[in-house]
C-alpha cells in the first residue's frame, strides 16, 4: 500500500445526514485530482464498512480511471442491512459476497474490518481473537486466498490489539486515527461530506491544520460506542 492513504465509507446521493457520506460528483472530482497528480504522489483509496455502494457508485468511477482499492469489510453484516450503524433516513445495504468477489477479481485488496464493528480495545481476549480470526476465515474461504489487511473499527487500537493481530497472521493494519511506531499500522486520513478538493491537498501533505481537523471529528466516534453500549450492541455470528 501507498504511505498516503484515503479513506472512504459511503458514496451516495441518497439523503443521508451522516458524515462520512460522500456525493457521486464529490467523488468523482476526487477521483480526477488523485488522477492529475503525479502517480509517485498519488494516495490509495480505502473503503471501510463494504456498503453496496462502494459496489454500485466508488467501483464505476475508479475503474473509469484505472485504479482499484483496498475494501474493509464487516464480515457479520454482508449481504444485510446497516442495523448497526445509525442513520436518520432509512438503512443501506452491505455488499454481497458476490460483490466482494468481484471486486476481488478486478483486482482490489480485500481487508478485515471485523465481524461487528466493535471496537476492539474494550473486549475481552477471546472476544478480540474471534473478531479477528472470524472475520479474516471469512474472507478467505469466499475468496480462496489469504487476507492480510486489517482496519480497525473507530481507527481504536492498543498495543494488546496489535499483539492478537499479529498472532492472527495479519501483515498491516489501517487506522483512521494513528499509525504505530513500528509501522505495523498506517494512518489513513478520512474524507468526509464537507472536504474540499483544497482539503483533500491538505490531507495528502499532512497539513497540521487539516490533521487537528481530523482528529477533532474523529474524536466523535466516542458517541457510536457510547450508543452502542447504552443498546446493548453485542458481537454478529456469520449467517450458515
Ligand atoms: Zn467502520
């Protein structure tokens, strides 16, 4: 993977007042800067979540341009409904395994984003090991090769986190929030629904400004805990 990395989650224009919602013209013109710069300084794209759209709208425009990316998928919720996330206008589907597939056909890296989207400095140790090997299985047996990439659920990782990582035969890992010291895990910026193409340039030079930015939104994923602890939110078996 490239040191610089974006990451995205939906691409949509469906009325969404989620954050991480990107519109199809917003990614597209994204899509045409990363193409116009240099390809030594051009950052690799990253899916988190495996919402069908990343599918139906990011694949399309990517391919236009030639580039593929790396896809985090939570394995428990394929083929289902966001019942985990929590939006205001109706839910969004999760990709197929035969979209996954495809998508790893066409050349797109197929990471672990675990099997619940907890996040996984607050579980036990056999909680922890099932949400890493579960979801890393998972993702072998329906693509027939090993899976080696990890991103974690809120970008929340601990040193007892990276241990069972590694244990579990993962090679990198991706984290919105930070990377490691031992370069094990590399930081991907995020792109939201209000960034700019200016923004964007920001990002990939590591603008201090636009970094404190990142981190102030960030910071928020503390409240989808905190929810998900007040309802009670416990881990997804995989469907037979
Ligand atoms: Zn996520």
């Amino acid at each position: 993977m490239s040191a610089n990395l974006l990451s995205y989650h939906k691409i949509t224009d469906r009325i969404d007042f989620g954050i991480t919602t990107r519109t199809l013209r917003d990614f597209r013109n994204d899509v045409a800067l990363i193409h116009s710069l240099p390809s030594d300084q051009r950052p690799n794209f990253c899916f988190d979540d495996g919402y069908e759209d990343t599918f139906t709208n990011a694949f399309p425009i990517l391919s236009e341009f030639g580039f593929t990316a790396n896809l985090f998928i939570i394995t428990g919720v394929l083929g289902k409904f966001n019942s985990w996330d929590f939006t205001f206008f109706g839910t969004f589907k999760h990709l197929s395994r035969e979209q996954v597939k495809t998508l790893s056909d066409a050349g797109w890296n197929i990471g672990s984003h675990t099997k619940s989207h907890l996040a996984l400095t607050t579980l036990s140790p056999s909680l922890l090991r099932a949400e890493l090997l579960d979801s890393k299985k998972f993702l072998e047996d329906l693509l027939g090769k090993a899976v080696t990439s990890i991103s974690f659920p809120f970008g929340n990782f601990n040193a007892r986190v990276l241990d069972a990582c590694k244990e579990a035969g993962f090679q990198e890992a991706i984290s919105i929030k930070k990377p490691s010291p031992d370069g094990f895990v590399k930081r991907s910026k995020a792109v939201y629904r209000f960034d700019s193409l200016n923004s964007i340039r920001a990002k990939l030079r590591n603008a201090p400004l636009e970094l404190l930015r990142l981190r102030t939104i960030n910071a928020c994923s503390g409240a989808t805990i905190f929810m998900h602890k007040l309802k009670g939110y416990r881990p997804i078996h995989h469907a037979e």
